[in-house]
C-alpha cells in the first residue's frame, strides 16, 4: 500500500503489486522514527515530508 498524503491519503492508500514496485533501498528516517514510536502519520505532514525529499 502507497501514500503520499496528497492523491492517496494515509486512510486510504493505493493498494498495488509488488511486482510494480521498485525498492531503492532509501529510507524516509522521519516516517520511519514515526511509525517505530507508534505514532500516526496524517496527510499534510507526510505531503511536507515527501515534498522535500524526505530530508
């Protein structure tokens, strides 16, 4: 399941093949460090957050 906050939001993310998927093996720490703590994630914060390149 794919989010980006704006077109497929955190409620309801784009389900899709994994064959479709390519891993690049990058890691977004912010969203990660999220989700250890078990906090949410909400539409506008992972828009910012991949809107700058996750940096």
């Amino acid at each position: 399941m794919l989010a980006d906050g704006r077109r497929f939001k955190v409620g309801r993310p784009k389900r899709k093949n994994v064959r479709h998927i390519d891993a690049t093996g990058e890691v977004v720490i912010e969203v990660a460090q999220r989700l250890e703590r078990g906090d949410s994630l909400d539409d506008g914060w992972l828009c910012e957050i991949l809107s700058r390149g996750g940096r």
